[in-house]
C-alpha cells in the first residue's frame, strides 16, 4: 500500500520490490479489510497472476542457495595456545604463545 496526501489516494497493489518511505507491505486479511479516510479515494490494482508463480530462475536460484547452506565449512583449527595481551570493551588481542 501507498498514499499520496495532496491526492488524497491509497494505492493497494503488489509486494514492494524495494523500501520506500510511503509504502507499506499488508498481509492479504489486513489489505481486503484496509478503509481509507473520508473522502479519499482507494485504488486496488490486481496482481498479474504469472508474476505470482516461481519462475525457473528462483528455481535455480533456491537450489544453488540450499547446495551452499549444506556444504561444510572450511574451520581452521587454532594451533597451541593464546595469551591475552590487551582488551578495549569487550574486544581482546591475543598472542599466540608459539611464537
């Protein structure tokens, strides 16, 4: 949903692709039910139903992300000991003792 004051409009349309300052995104309920003020007028505009299905790139898209997610992480493994040597906060510099 968006509005333009000077028009006195509230546009009810699809999900917002990016932020916006005067848009807000509504659940379905909350957009059947939304009333604008008195004399204001509401525009409902209806989604394109092929833009609502997955295409083949959000396919690829999702199982390439899933793949990622599931391959283990490289960890390098600390070799010996550490010894604090300073701190600022909650931030600490370690030294390794074998050096």
């Amino acid at each position: 949903m968006t509005y333009v004051y000077s028009d006195q409009t509230a546009v009810l349309g699809p999900l917002a692709t990016y932020a916006e300052p005067h848009a807000y995104d509504l659940c379905e309920a909350h957009a059947n039910r939304l009333s604008a003020p008195r004399g204001w007028e509401v525009i409902r505009l209806a989604p394109d139903p092929g833009a609502l299905a997955p295409n083949e790139d959000d396919l690829v898209a999702l199982a390439n992300a899933v793949r990622e997610a599931a391959r283990p992480k490289e960890v390098d493994e600390p070799v010996g000991q550490a010894v604090e040597v300073a701190r600022r906060g909650h931030l600490r510099i370690l030294r390794s003792t074998d050096v």
